[in-house]
C-alpha cells in the first residue's frame, strides 16, 4: 500500500504557512495569545489540507482481482457449432472462477465490445462483401482488430487476461502489430484454436510460378497442396483451356510440394485452372494468370569459315529465335543488333575479328542492359594467344593461358612452286613460310620444300636457330614448271624417316592439280564421266563432304587408284606416325584430292577462299601443331557443382569431346564442368546487371562432332543461352501484378535503352473489373525507377481483373502495347481458403505476452506476479477534513472559552 500525488504543483500554496503565522503574532486583537495561536495552527493545518487535495491524493493497494476479456473470432472460416460451445464453456467459467471483472469482444472484419455474455447471440453478421452497415463481415477475419478492442475493454489497476479464441487465420490486418501495447500494459494472452468450418481433406495451398517465364521455355511450376491424411488425389492443370497434366499422385499427410513442366504456347496472359480432387469427393480448384514474354531471342556470331549451323538449328527447334551474323555484319551495326536481342553467342570468332570497339559495346550490353554473352571457342580462337590481355577476355569468366609449347618438332612445308603460283600467290606462300618460321623456337627442327615437276630443299632439314639463313632462303623462292604432288611427299617422307622426333608434320600448299602418280589409272582406263568418277572416290574413301566440294571440269580429275599412288604413299608415311595437313589454293582446287590427303595423313585440311588467306591459314595449323592453347584430346565433361544450366543432362553417358582451349577460372567464377587435366570447360560469372559465360570447346564438327547426334546437345546448349539471357527484372518496362488480401499490388519498374533508371514519372493504371466498370489509380514513385500503387477489389468473381497501362508522358503507346495487359484472378476471399487453425501464430502470440496455448481452465485465473494496484482517490477525505478545520478555527476565534480565559487571568495576576 502507498500513497501517491497526480501533481505536485499546489504543494507551493504551503509557502503561505509561515506568512498565516506572521499575521497571527502581529495581529492587534482582544483574544488571548493561546486563543491566537491554535487558531494559526488550525488555519495552517487547513492550508495543508487544501494543498493535498489539490495535488490529488491517491492510494495504492495491492490487489489479485481479475479484469478478463474474452475475444470470439465469428468469422465464416471457423465453425458455427464452436462458436456456440464457446460460449458455454465462457459462461461455466465466469460462473466457477468469478472474476473481478469480465467484457466480451466479437469480431471478424471488425469487432464490437459487449457488457453482457448474452449479449454476443445477437450481434449482427453477414456472410457476404458488400453488404454495408455496422454488421460483422464474416468473410474477413482481423485479429488485430479484436486484440486492439480488448484493449479498451480491461479495467485499470487489475491483473489482465484476453482469452483470445480464434484459427489464426488472418485475411485482412496483423496481429503483431499490437504486441507492443499488450506488453506495455501486462496483458497475458491465452489462446484456444478454433477448429475450422471446412472439410476438405486435400486442398491447393499456392502455386509457384518463377519469374521471367518465356514463350516455348520449358518451367517448371510447383503446386503445393495440404492434405489432412495421406492419400491419392488426381492432378489436373489447364493452360487455356488446354489439359496439360492430368495424372494421379500421392500426398503425404501434411504440405506436399508437386513440380511439374510445361511450356507456354504464346505470350502475353495465359490462365492457368488447377484441380486436385481426392477419392472422396472433394475438389480443390484455384485460378492463375500467368505472364509469358517473348521467346528468347539470341544474336548467333560465328566465326568459323564453314559457317556451321549445327547449334543454331538446335536452339531454333528449342524455341530460341536466334539471328545468326558474321563477325564483319555483327560489327557493321553493333548498337542496333544488341537492343533488340537477349544474349549473344560468340562460336569460333577469332580475336582479330572482334576489335576494342566491339568488345567496348558489348560490356555495354552484358553491364548496362543486363544482357547475357556466351563465348563458345574453337580452333580459330587460339586461345592466349588471341585474347590474352583484350577486351572480350575481361568480360569472360576465364583467362586464357597457354600450354608450353612441344620441345621436339620436326617440321616439313611443302610448297608449290609450279607456272600456276606466280606472281602474288608465290609471294604469299613465302610469307606464310616465314610466318610459320616466326612461331618456332631455335630447337624445333625446319624444312622448306619448293616442289614443281621435282623437290627443292629451299631450307634443308634442320634446327631453326637465329632464323637468319632460313629467312633468306625462302625469300628467294621462284616459280617455274608443273606441279607433282607425289614426288614432293616422297621427298618429305625421305626427310622426315630417320628422325627421333615425337611430333612429325608436314603441311602442303598447292591446287592439287598434279601429274598422275606411280600406279595411278591412266585417263582412258579411268572415269568416263562424272557419275561414275564420284562412284569411284566414294569406294576409295572420300567423304560426301569432300565430294559436294568437288568442282568437275571438262577433264576428268585424275583420283589415286585404289592400289596404290598417293594413299599407299601417305599410309606409309603415317605408319612412321608422319602426319600431313593440306592447304588448297586456286579458283578450281582439287579439293576431292587435297581433302583426301589430310584425311590418311590424320592431318586437317583448309581451303583458302582468298589467296589473302593463305598465311593465316599456315599460322592456324602452326599453332595448333605447336599445342600453345589447343588442347586436341579426347575427353568427357564431368560436372562439378549443381546448376541450372545442367539441369537434365546426363554428362556421365554424353559422348566425348576432342579438344578444348586451355584456360584458368577468374576469382569470382563459377565452373560447372570440366575438361581434361583439371582445365575448365564451363564456366559463368555475374557482370554488371548481365551474364558472361564461356565455354571452352566448340560446338560444331570438329571437337564436337560427337555431340550432334547426342539427345542432350540441344537441351544443353538451350538451357546455357536461356540462363544467360536477359530476365524480366531488366526489360525496359515490366509490370507485376499481385494480391494481397481484398487489394491488388502493382508495381513497375522502368529502364531506358541504356539500363538507367527511369524517374519522375506519372504512370496511370486502368483496371477493369468483371462487372465491366473500371477504376484508374496513379502509380507512385517508390524508389529508382520503381513506382507502386494498390487497388482494391471490391467482388469476388469467377472472371478475371484485368490491368493496363494507359500512355502518358514517359510511356507511348508503342511502348506500352509491348508489354500487353495482366490479368488477376479472385474467386474467392482467402477466408474460404481450406486452411487449419495458425497454430504457430497462436503459440508464438501466447509465449511473447506470459499466456499459455490452449491452456487448462485453472491457468487463466491463477495468481500471479501479474496482479494489479487499484487505485484509490482520496481528495475528497483531505478537502472534508480541511472543511471540519476552517469550523474549528472560527469557533475558536467567535466562541467563548470559559475555562481558556480564566486561566490567562490567573495568569496575568500572578
């Protein structure tokens, strides 16, 4: 018990006590001074008095009493019978514990405070939207509304308890949000779940649509249901009315998670209906819209000079619209080609074709624009020594090193010297001799061979060293006489037969157009046309794509016979592990011949379409003879780490690749497989808004030759460009459509073609409702380029809300028929959703405020440290008392005192 003040500012009236005195010893009266003095006594007392009932007097004692409010959630989702068993229940309580004080608090969408518990039967409710009045919409349920209303409805001073009976199952508002107040004011929460009016044994919790779904993109949905006991239940999704999947699975007793794929058939809005009914009856529906965008769309640059199309066709029957460019058309209109693709794939471009221009937009394009770059080498890229310190490479997820080059190779360049290589062509062959020169080390051993009707050691066989001699005598090559192929092999076999070296190469330069070899049919035994010319190349070897090649002329080509000439010849030098590669020249090559050569030789063979080409053609072969950063062997890929992008694909069973460029993985990288001796084959990393990714083999017929027929190459290659392609979150303009509660969301972000921001906009936004009236709301700017707005739906219906963009300043119509309109389903408010009681939220809400779940009847009126202090006025008391005070003084100055007076004679007389 303590006594306390509401104010303390009257207690300075006390400063007037010792004037009352003053005054009473100065004062010039009859009285007698004991009279004088208890009368200032009494006048001082009933100045204190007045002072203290001014100041407000209040005591304090400690009290056990009880202040209990009882919250009934009268919802539609919680079931009508319960209702009424709680009530009685309430009532046998009140009647065994008899608190102190009780209040009653009903809600749904609101809640209402009653005095009396035989109150709550009539409290008026309506089961549907729309109804207007002060009745309860049962089809909400607010929580945080009843617990605000038990608030008011506790007595001060006593120990509080709010027995809040409801499912936890929120629909509009947050409880928590009150959580601060019932800590502040010691309000211990107990809670009883209610059980819900629903029976459905299986029902569709949500559906799970990621985001930036494509045109013909494989996705994977995830359905997640609840099921109250294990069963079997059939699955059935509509895409536009289109059955997609319609199969039998099983539930588990609980939440289940069901994935399945589709693809979307066309973009723009699509309306997806999924059904689960279970054996006994029961049918859970719930309506999706879902946005598609555009198909993938890839900008495809290759390099190589076959102009292969092997992994374009692929990605185009994937559903990727891909535009396939040269490195010259790729450069002409750089800007204008990357704003209207997603990704770009760089297959076998060599360095030289992409300068710092090109490589400078690109950076653009991945950094800025959030576009995707996937480099797909091959053998023209060389590796280190074409994007060693570039552009492209700092964009990549790689650095490109190279190999350390063969210590032993002996070298043999066969070059034709005939009447047909004079002038230019004869110029060109030397400086791609000296080219090649350039690319050796002073330990490599080096031969120059001019043929005509006979071989000509121009350089003899031997270590390069300085270089010097070697230079000065392919300089002084000249051309003369007829060309014979045969003699000059011979020669380079007779060279290259007595050496130690692992590697033994020779490459050939000519037109092919030679004198008939030793054995070789003679024109009147051989072909009489050219059907039967190709039946004969067909039974000696050559293949259809050598033979497509061959040009047929008035003469018939002379082929080698099939007993002996050039093929015995190369077989054997290849028996001495002596291998031969070609190079074509001329308008009319033999190329059936030349094509031939390389193929028993195990060499390679090139065609120069310009005999400009003829040097970079040797170098080519000098660099991968010399294994700088070609690594030719085969290998199979092994994955590494899980990605999306291998999702699917069984690399343990996929065909072998034949070579690869040699790498080393950046920092931030991640690889996903890998190549022979560790090296890296695929990897990505993050730039800027974008994504780079390389791949360090190719992806047509040389290494990967294998892969095209394998049932996994196109998936393969489809997901990688998907992955690395542009998402919605960097489309210029993407609109998201969402609901919460009775309420539509929107958001919007915009870029400009540069991938800046968008500010200070004004977006307006229509929305049609199902009965055909429409509502317009203007969207705000809510961060960088962000601007949200929130709608609200005021019916449920089976018919969609639909919403669209109106043009304005910022937003023209072209752009803003681009993105098309979004659709938005409510059939029904979440209260109907067949969900159990948020036991969770009942059980974290009791244990954060001192309560119990679901506790025994005993817990909620027990003792408790919790008890309150009721609190007693007492200004009445001090202002009666001070009354009682100022009479007295007044008798005691008015009243004569008898006995007083005699005794101050007495006094004055002794």
């Amino acid at each position: 018990m303590r006594l306390g003040f509401t104010t303390d500012w009257p207690f300075w009236l006390l400063l007037a006590v010792p004037f009352v005195w003053w005054l009473a010893l100065r004062a010039r009266s009859t009285l007698h001074a004991p009279r004088i003095a208890l009368a200032a006594a009494l006048r001082s007392l009933v100045l204190i008095l007045v002072a203290g009932a001014l100041a407000g007097p209040t005591l304090y004692t400690p009290s056990h009493a009880l202040s209990v409010v009882y919250a009934i959630d009268v919802s539609r989702s919680v079931e009508a019978g319960f209702v009424r068993s709680a009530l009685d229940w309430i009532g046998q309580a009140n009647a065994r514990y008899r608190p102190a004080h009780s209040a009653y608090i009903v809600f749904a969408d609101h809640a209402q405070l009653l005095k009396d518990l035989d109150e709550v039967p009539s409290v008026a409710v309506r089961q549907a939207e729309g109804s207007g009045g002060a009745a309860l919409d049962q089809t909400v349920t607010d929580i945080e509304q009843g617990v605000a209303a038990s608030l008011a409805g506790f007595l001060p001073g006593y120990a509080k308890r709010l027995v809040l009976i409801t499912d936890g199952k929120q629909t509009q508002g947050d409880v928590w949000r009150q959580l601060p107040r019932l800590r502040a004011e010691r309000v211990r929460v107990f809670t009883f779940p209610a059980p819900t009016g629903f029976g459905a044994r299986a029902w569709i919790d949500a559906v799970d649509v990621p985001a930036g779904i494509r045109e013909q993109q494989p996705e994977t949905l995830r359905v997640r249901t609840v099921s109250e006991r294990a069963t079997d239940a059939r699955l059935r999704i509509a895409v536009a009315s289109d059955v997609v999947v319609d199969r039998t699975i099983q539930l588990a007793a609980g939440a289940h998670e069901v994935p399945f794929e589709l693809r979307f058939r066309r973009s723009g809005a699509n309306a997806v209906e999924i059904q689960l009914a279970t054996p006994d009856g029961g049918i859970a529906t719930r309506l999706e819209s879902v946005w598609v965008g555009p198909r993938v769309r890839l900008l495809y640059v290759e390099g190589g000079r076959d102009r292969a199309s092997y992994l374009a066709d692929a990605l185009a029957l994937q559903g990727i619209d891909v535009h396939t460019l040269t490195p010259e058309r790729f450069a002409e209109d750089l800007t204008a080609a990357l704003r209207n693709v997603d990704a770009v794939l760089l297959s076998d471009v060599p360095a030289d074709r992409l300068d710092a221009e090109t490589a400078r937009r690109l950076e653009w394009f991945v950094r800025d624009l959030g576009g995707g770059l996937i480099f797909v080498a091959g053998e023209n890229t060389y590796g280190k020594a074409g994007f060693s310190d570039s552009g492209i490479e700092r964009l990549l997820p790689v650095k490109f090193e190279a190999r350390r080059k063969r210590k032993d190779l002996d070298l043999v360049l066969l070059i034709d010297r005939s009447y047909s290589m004079h002038g230019r062509k004869i110029e060109l062959a030397k400086s791609a001799a000296l080219a090649t020169l350039d690319l050796l080390e002073e330990q490599h051993r080096l031969a120059v061979v001019a043929f005509d009707s006979q071989p000509h050691d121009v350089v003899p066989l031997a270590e390069v060293g300085s270089k010097r001699r070697a230079e000065d005598s392919i300089s002084s090559m000249t051309s003369s006489g007829r060309t014979d192929i045969y003699n000059a092999l011979w020669r380079a076999r007779e060279l290259l037969k007595g050496s130690h070296a692992k590697t033994k190469h020779v490459i050939l330069l000519s037109d092919g157009e030679t004198v008939p070899p030793p054995n070789a049919l003679p024109p009147s035994k051989g072909v009489a046309d050219s059907s039967a010319m190709l039946r004969m190349l067909h039974s000696m070897g050559y293949g259809h794509g050598a033979i497509d090649k061959l040009v047929v002329e008035d003469r018939p080509v002379r082929p080698p016979s099939a007993a002996g000439g050039f093929e015995d010849l190369v077989a054997d030098m290849a028996a001495q592990n002596i291998t031969l590669s070609t190079v074509a020249i001329g308008d009319k090559p033999n190329l059936a011949l030349m094509t031939g050569l390389a193929a028993w030789g195990d060499g390679k063979s090139y065609v120069a379409q310009r005999d400009s080409e003829i040097p970079a053609l040797f170098v080519t072969e000098a660099r991968r003879l010399l294994g700088e950063s070609l690594i030719e062997e085969p290998f199979r890929p092994v994955a590494r780490r899980r990605s999306e992008i291998l999702t699917g694909v069984d690399f343990a069973s996929a065909p072998q690749l034949k070579g690869f460029v040699a790498s080393r993985a950046k920092r931030f990288s991640e690889v996903s497989l890998k190549a022979k001796y560790d090296q890296p084959l695929l990897a990505e990393t993050r730039y800027g808004l974008g994504k780079t990714v390389a791949f360090l083999s190719d992806a047509k017929n040389r290494w990967a030759a294998d892969w095209l027929r394998w049932p996994g190459y196109a998936k393969f290659w489809a997901q990688v460009v998907r992955d690395a392609a542009r998402g919605a979150a960097t489309q210029e303009i993407a609109l998201q459509i969402s609901r919460r509660g009775s309420e539509a969301w929107i958001k919007l972000t915009a870029l400009d073609p540069d991938g800046a921001f968008r500010n200070d906009l004004w977006p307006t936004l229509r929305m049609l409702r199902p009965s055909g009236e429409s509502s317009v709301v203007v969207l705000r700017q809510s961060g960088p380029g962000t601007y949200t707005g929130r709608i609200a739906l005021d019916a449920v219906s089976d018919r969609p809300y639909r919403f669209e963009l109106l043009p304005g300043p910022g937003l023209p119509a072209s752009q803003i028929r681009s993105i098309g309109t979004r659709t938005l389903f409510y059939p029904q408010t979440d209260e109907f959703l067949p969900r159990p009681a948020d036991v969770a939220l009942l059980k974290a809400l009791s244990e954060r405020t001192g309560g119990e779940f679901a506790p025994q009847v005993g817990e909620i009126f027990r003792r408790s440290s919790d008890g309150g202090t009721p609190a007693t006025p007492l200004w009445q008391v001090f202002a009666g008392a001070a009354l009682l005070l100022f009479l007295l003084e007044i008798g005691v100055r008015r009243l004569p005192w008898p006995i007083l007076d005699r005794g101050v004679r007495r006094a004055r007389r002794a």
